[in-house]
C-alpha cells in the first residue's frame, strides 16, 4: 500500500503535474486527430511513415516515448518540483496521447482508426488522471478496497 500513498497525497506540485500531463495528453490527441483529417481531406502534406509497405502507426511513437520518459526517470530521479520533471511531465503525457489515440488498433489488433474505443479511452484517462489530482476520497476508497483484498488473500478467502 505505499506505493499508492504518493498518488494520495494532493500536493500542489502533483495537481499543476497533472495538469501539464492531461494538457500534452489532449492536445496531442486533438492535433492527431486533426492532422489525420486534414490528410485525408488532402489539405496537409501526408508525412506518415512507411516502411516496406507497412505504416507505422503514431502510437508507436507513443510507445517509444513512454518508454523513453520511464528510463529517464529511472535513470536521473529529477526532484519533482524542478523544471525537468514538468518537461517530463509533458513528455509523458504527449506519448500517452499518441498511444491511447490509437487505443482501438493495438488493443483490438485491427487497422481501423475511427473505432469509438479510441474516444472512450482518451475519456478514460483523461478522468483517470483527474481522479489523482483531485479526488482524493476515491483514492482512499482504492486504497481501503486494495488493504481489503490483500488481507483476503492473506486468510485464504
């Protein structure tokens, strides 16, 4: 249970970290999307990538930067009130937005990018992430429902 008690804690640095996260998250999702459209439309130059005939899909970058901002951290440990640690912020939440744009394809395995799942988990995380920042009594219900759970399996129930 203490590795949720940072999410609990409702700093003002956790709030304006949450903050810079859901604003690179939905602005890349909305900058996609429309880019996609206007491709489409052809009102933008095509720069998608392929690769021998196989285009690779935007949430691969968002893997990759996902990825990225993980070792990062891992690696520097950036105070979290520094100046570093909002850019990662911000890069964390452009690399989950490229990812959960095209939440639908890799989750469902299918290259079909108008799939509502797509919106529905851009809502998701958006709220997700929300519910860290500000909703502090839903976290301590989690956190009541997980101590519950690892006392069952404890007793064998």
């Amino acid at each position: 249970m203490q590795a949720l008690e940072p999410l609990i804690h409702q700093s003002p640095t956790t709030k304006k970290l949450i903050a810079v996260i859901i604003s690179a998250f939905l602005s890349i999702f909305f900058l996609s999307r429309l880019y996609v459209y206007l491709v489409l439309g052809h009102l933008a130059p095509n720069l998608f990538v392929t690769i021998r005939g196989v285009h690779i899909h935007h949430f691969a970058y968002g893997f990759f930067i996902l990825a990225g901002v993980g070792l990062y951290l891992l690696i520097k440990h950036p105070a979290p009130d520094s100046k570093t640690f909002y850019w990662v912020a911000w890069f964390y939440g452009l690399g989950l937005g490229l990812a959960t744009d095209e939440f639908a394809m890799w989750f469902r395995l299918e290259d079909n990018y108008w799939v509502r799942q797509s919106y529905d988990a851009v809502i998701i995380v958006t709220l997700g992430l929300l519910n860290i920042a500000y909703f502090k009594q839903l976290l301590n219900w989690l956190k009541e429902m997980l101590l519950t759970f690892k006392n069952w399996t404890k007793k064998g129930l």
